[in-house]
C-alpha cells in the first residue's frame, strides 16, 4: 500500500513510485530505436521473482526531485495477498458458478 503523504515529505513524485513498482511486477516500456531499418520497442521485463519480490521491492529506491535516492520501503507497504488465480465470464461479463444439490427424500 503506498502512502502518499510519506511520498510527499520525501520530495517523491507518486508516479514514480509507480512505475518502480510496475518495473519489477510486470515490466515497464524504455523507448523506442532504430535498427536494420526498422523502429523497435524495448520494454524491461523483470525476471521470474515469485517469492522474492517483497525483499526486492523493499530493498529498491526511487529519485527524489533532489536527486537523493529514497528506499521504497520507506514509502510503501508490501504483502502478499491472495485471491482466485482466475474469474468466470459468460458473456464476457463476470459470473459465479452455483452448484445446487438436491435434498434427499426420505
């Protein structure tokens, strides 16, 4: 969870903190270059990092408008949570499976 009002004390643009964070969780578009004649994006990937990333992240800075590097976890809070690994849809609209089983008759 960031908070933003440490970020703001810090002289730390929100955004930037963002895009650490999405740096290491997903990765992040750099540019664009040229070569062979052709225009290529480059966009960092992280590594596989299931497990580690809480020490990663927390061990990682963002610049300040100093130009000091901050810590990231002296802005934010990281845990891990854990929710489905999928959704239902029907219809391209979200749903949930109802399983009904019927009373036995004596």
């Amino acid at each position: 969870m960031l908070i933003a009002t440490k970020c703001l004390k810090q002289g730390v643009a929100v955004n930037d903190v963002y895009q650490t964070i999405q740096a290491f969780m997903g990765g992040l578009f750099v540019n664009y270059f040229n070569e062979f004649g052709r225009t290529w994006q480059f966009i960092s990937r992280p590594k596989r990092l299931t497990g580690r990333i809480r020490k990663i992240l927390g061990s990682s800075y963002v610049r300040n408008t100093q130009g000091q590097n901050v810590p990231l976890s002296a802005l934010a809070n990281f845990e891990t949570r854990y929710g489905p690994e999928f959704t239902l849809r029907y219809n391209e609209y979200r749903s949930a499976a109802i399983h009904r089983q019927r009373r036995a008759r004596l």
